[in-house]
C-alpha cells in the first residue's frame, strides 16, 4: 500500500478512537440561557473535515492530471472515500515529493510565460527549468524572481543569457525579454506585473507611486489630448498620464535589453527619429523619460520602492504583498485549466488563508507548501470540484 494511504487510513483510525475515547457527556441540568451564545467560526480543519469522500474524491481525481502528471490510484481513491476532505492536505503532501508536480511547475511557468522550446540560439526552456529546479530543491518560490543564476536542461544551475551583469530569475532570460519585446517596453512590463503580481495599469497610488509629469515625454504627460481625427495617437489614443506615468517607471529596468533579451550596455532609451513611436535605435526600445541622462538609466522604483535595475525590481515583485496571492491564484488556475476571470474572483480571505498556512512552514514559503495549501483549501475544493469553477 502507498505511503500516501497509509497516512490517510492513520487519520482515520486516529479519529475514530478519539470519537470513541472518553465517557458520554451530558449536559448539567438548569435553566436555559436567555440567549444562546454566538456560535465560534469553524477552523480550517473543520470547514476540511466536512468535506464527504465522494466530495474528495471526485475533486482529487480532477486534479491528479494537471498537478502530478497521473490519474488517481486505487488506493488514494478508497482512502479518500475513508478520510474525506481531512485526507486532502496528506495526499497532497506526498504528490508534490513526486516528479510529477516538478514537470507541472516547468509546465505553469511555460505557460505564463509562453516560452519553452529553441527559437534560433534563444532557449525558450529556461523559465520552466528555474520552476522546476525550485521544487526539486526545496527552494522558496521567491526565487522564480530573486535567483541569481538559470538552470540548463539537465537541472544544472548555470550563468543566465543576456549578458546583462546581474541576474533577474526568469525575468533576466533572453525568453522572457525577447517573448515580452515591444515599443517603450510595456509589453514587458505589463506582463512582470500581471504575471507576478496579478495587478494591470493602472494601479492604484499605495501600491506603486505615479512618476512626476515632468520627468515623462511630452506624448505621456498629456491625460487627454482632442484633436478631429487623432493622428498621432500611440496604443489606445493619445498618451494616458495616469497609466504611463506607472508603466513609465517599470519599463525603464528594461531600457538596456534589445529586442532579442540581449543587454546593451550604452542603450539610450532615446526615440530612433526614423523608427515608429517606441523604437530606439538597434532594436532598443525608448525611454519614457524626457531627460537623456535619465532615460540611459537603468534605475528606477517598483512599489514605491527605489531600485536599481531589473534585478532589485524583481526581488522588490517578489517580497511585495501581492507576490504570495498571485502565486496561489495562478497555480489554482492552471491546476484546474480556469481563467484569470475565474480566480482573480476569488475571496482575498481565502487567498490569505492559504498563504498564512504555507508561511507555517517557513516565512518565505516553497510551491510545494503553498500547492498543499491552495488544492486542500475548503473553499476551493468545493468551488472546483466540478468542471466548471466559480468563486
């Protein structure tokens, strides 16, 4: 029998002799209270506990495809019927030791990020690698943004390759930077952000400072320009200070990376006179600073806080409050193949609740602690137990 059956069948005896333990108790004779007090909120495990095995079964069988890479076995199908939802977090904690939820991280990550494969001599695998690595070590998540080196295809820790002198996790590879290349460097931006952070432009002011309008091109100091027939508009019309002015300060970490991920040391950021609104010269692309000075700068703030190039403004992502919550609510999604409409609904609460659990094992938790946390959670048990999935 599985290890993973055994321990299920363990719970349920223990719970059975505890129920069994100990003399009837009857209640002390009196008067009835005028009022009955409030009832206490169910624990977490008690909310888990009333989860009926058909109820886990049938959700763990939905979910043994995407996250280990198998249907469910026999055994962990009896167990369960036993156990019910209390079983879940034991179950789960013997699917992330196996190679299964390894190539499901390198899978996630692939998929967020669309890259995986060989384009020319750009090795599109090296996001998914990192993911993967991480949970085969026992490494925090925060690393996916915070590590100082990649991971080649035989799981080797080697230098990352954009040439740039620091390292960004997946955001310093030339499959990131060259998959997310376009004009002002918004689309690599805007990706950094709704990926790691679950957050679009634009955001509001606590969470990242808007840049003075005079520091941005004319073309993004304007809230709103009129004119009959709106030449000259980039993107959506006519530069929208109050989206730019935050778009501005993230892209700028990315002024010094061409269109192929490769870092350029003398990158200007300025605008290429013959190329179109965006592009800087040798496939850079251009600052959204008017000052020359500043726009050939790398430094810049994320969240308020001041960085000085891409790495800093990856670990300022990754040890923000927004980082862990996002993480969960991808990972439920890709678990279960549902949009981001699907889990950006779901309660904030139950978010923290997950990732408070996942911090009990260490501040700065592991995808494999925040995966137990997320799949065993009552609340997304019962939400996506079917095919669909609401919140």
């Amino acid at each position: 029998m599985r290890t993973t059956s055994r321990a299920l069948l363990s719970l349920v005896l223990t719970s059975a002799l505890s129920a069994c333990s100990g003399a009837p108790h009857t209640p002390e004779e009196g008067p009835a209270p005028s009022q009955a007090p409030a009832a206490a909120p169910l624990s977490l495990e008690e909310r888990r506990a009333a989860i009926s095995g058909e109820e886990a079964a049938a959700y763990a069988r939905r979910l043994a495809p995407m996250l280990v890479s198998r249907t469910l076995a026999a055994d962990e199908l009896a167990a369960l019927q036993v156990t019910g939802g209390a079983g879940l977090p034991l179950l789960l904690a013997e699917w992330v030791k196996e190679p299964g939820f390894e190539d499901a991280a390198r899978m996630w990550i692939s998929l967020k990020l669309k890259a995986s494969g060989k384009r020319g001599d750009i090795d599109l695998d090296l996001p998914g690698n990192l993911a993967a690595y991480l949970v085969r070590e026992e490494l925090p998540y925060s690393e996916i943004l915070k590590a100082d080196y990649c991971v080649d295809g035989s799981g080797a820790k080697r230098a990352c390759d954009t040439g740039a002198p620091y390292a960004a996790g997946v955001l310093a590879t030339r499959a990131f930077l060259s998959n997310n290349a376009g004009r002002f460097n918004l689309k690599r931006a805007r990706t950094t952000m709704t990926t790691f952070a679950c957050n679009d432009y634009p955001m509001e002011q606590a969470l990242q400072p808007s840049l003075a309008r005079d520091v941005l091109i004319p073309l993004f100091q304007q809230d709103k320009v009129e004119t009959s027939d709106g030449s000259g508009a980039f993107g959506n019309g006519f530069a929208c200070y109050s989206c730019h002015s935050q778009f501005g300060a993230h892209a700028q970490v990315f002024v010094k990376f061409d269109k192929e991920g490769r870092y350029i040391e003398d990158a200007s950021g300025q605008q290429d006179p013959a190329g179109e609104p965006g592009a800087s010269v040798a496939g850079l692309f251009t600052s959204h600073m008017i000052d020359p000075a500043r726009a050939s700068r790398e430094d810049s703030q994320v969240f308020g806080r001041p960085v000085v190039n891409l790495s800093e403004a990856a670990r300022s992502i990754a040890e923000s409050e927004r980082f862990l919550p996002c993480a969960v609510r991808s990972l439920v999604g890709f678990g279960f193949s549902v949009a981001d409409s699907v889990t950006n609904s779901i309660d904030p609460a139950i978010v923290s609740e997950v990732v408070d659990g996942a911090r009990v094992a260490a501040p700065d938790p592991t995808l494999r602690e925040l995966a137990i946390h997320a799949f065993s959670h009552p609340a997304i048990v019962r939400s996506m137990r079917g095919e669909g999935g609401t919140f």
